[in-house]
C-alpha cells in the first residue's frame, strides 16, 4: 500500500478522550491514530452506513478511508476524508452554539433539567430556536442510535455540530466515528474478552448509558435509524482496513468489532 507523504501543519484536536492529531490538505481532512485503530473504526462505520437509512432521513454522513502516512519521520497509520464544507461555510457546534446564544452557564441549565429526556428536550428546542432546523430532534436521535450501534462513546458535544453559511443553518454530515468499535485500545486492552468491555462503554453526551440515552431521545422523537449490513458485509468492510495494521491483530480486532456491533445491535 502506498505511504502518503504529508507536509499540512498538525493540529491537536481536543476531545474527552486526548488529543488526535488533524489537519487539512489538499482539501482533505487527516487524522492519526492515537490509542489503537481508530482509522479503521471510521472506515468501517462508515462503509457500513452505506446499508442505512441516512440518507434516506435527509441527512449525510462523512465517508472515510484508511491511509498509511509519514509524519514526524515515523510511518503512521490514519484516514483521511473529504472537506464536506461549502464555500463560506462554517462548522459550529453545539457547545459554541449554547454558548454564544443561551450564554455561560448553558452547562448549568442543562443539569438542572430533571430527567435525560428533559436535557435532550432541551438541547433540541434550543439548537431549533437558534438554527430553525426543525428536524434536529430526529437528527440527534439518529446520531444517537448510530453511535450505540458502533459503540462510539466519544459523542460530546464538540462532536455535534450545525452548519453555517450567513445567517442560514443547515444539518451537518455524521461525523467522527474513530471512538468506536473498542479502537482504544488503552482503555480497552486487547488480551481482555471483549464482551467485558462492552458493559464499559459510556454514552456521550448525557453519560449515561447508550441504552438509556437512546431510549430518552426516542421517547420524543421516535426510532430513526434502520441498516441491513449482515455479518458478510461486516467481514468485507473489515478486509482491506486490516491490512494496514499487524497480521497477529488482525483476527483479535476483527473478532473485537464483530462482537461489538452484534451486542450493541441487540440492544438496540
């Protein structure tokens, strides 16, 4: 496989879980992994969100795939995606959203609601108030039940995101899925069962369970998502991204990923 030369400046993204290195060039996106195999992670959830409904909501999700690059004069395994921003086009997510037009102490407001579907109410009707985009509680919901069904428990909310063009807003695409799929390895060690680490899992934003935030959201709004990926198509997602990490992981991640979504899709 080829190596990508890069010469685009790095930046830390800041999340709950450390910081990822990303940068765009060439009017691509790039992210290293950082605690596992996180590239992957966001290849195949991405792939497999090709068998969804997404896109038949009205909403988008962002298209990742593998890269093996040469950073810091070490060879590094990522993925990269495209720059899905319109010219003039602006990302803004939901923390500076509530910061810029509830104000300070949004946080606070938020905890004083009295139960999980109170603060997903909320989080809808002032995203709408701010943006007008009168579906978002259908859209958080199926974020919500996309990141359940990979697992990813890295959903604060400077991952959740509006788009800005003026003063017009629109749906952003579903992205950033690399805390998916046990890909921390860190946190998740691979020479413990997986099913163990399953019962883990945190969902965010609400830290809470991914069931409970799940079932709060569609207690408003009602079920969203709908996939018809079978374990042969799991497989096939998985052969290509594999390749870019250790033949003596390959199994054990494989085995890791399939566990992971047949568990959370049970649930779900």
């Amino acid at each position: 496989m080829a190596v990508r030369l890069v010469t685009g400046n790095r930046i830390a993204e800041t999340s709950s879980k450390g910081n990822q290195e990303k940068w765009l060039e060439n009017d691509r996106w790039y992210k290293l992994d950082l605690f596992g195999y996180e590239g992957l992670a966001e290849t195949v959830t991405s792939q497999l969100l090709q068998h969804s409904n997404i896109e038949e909501l009205g909403f988008r999700y962002v298209t990742y795939c593998m890269e093996r690059m040469k950073v810091h004069q070490r060879i590094r395994n990522g993925c990269s995606s495209s720059n899905f921003l319109m010219p003039g086009e602006i990302i803004l997510t939901l923390a500076d959203l509530f910061r810029k037009g509830v104000g300070p102490d949004w946080q606070g407001v938020v905890a004083r609601q009295p139960n999980l579907a109170g603060k997903v109410r909320w989080m809808v009707e002032q995203t709408i108030r701010l943006t007008e985009l009168e579906q978002f509680g259908n859209y958080l919901t199926l974020l919500f039940e996309v990141d359940m069904l990979f697992g990813n428990e890295d959903r604060h909310l400077n991952n959740i995101a509006v788009l800005r063009r003026g003063e017009k807003f629109d749906y952003c695409p579903i992205f950033d899925f690399g805390a998916g799929l046990l890909s921390n390895v860190r946190d998740y060690p691979m020479d413990i069962e997986p099913r163990s680490h399953m019962k883990l899992l945190r969902a965010q934003p609400l830290n809470t369970t991914f069931t409970r935030q799940v079932r709060a959201a569609r207690s408003l709004y009602g079920p969203q998502l709908q996939w018809t990926f079978t374990v042969a198509e799991i497989t096939a997602a998985l052969e290509e991204p594999l390749k870019f990490y250790a033949e003596r992981d390959r199994a054990y991640i494989a085995n890791r990923i399939k566990t992971c979504i047949h568990w959370q899709a049970a649930k779900l």
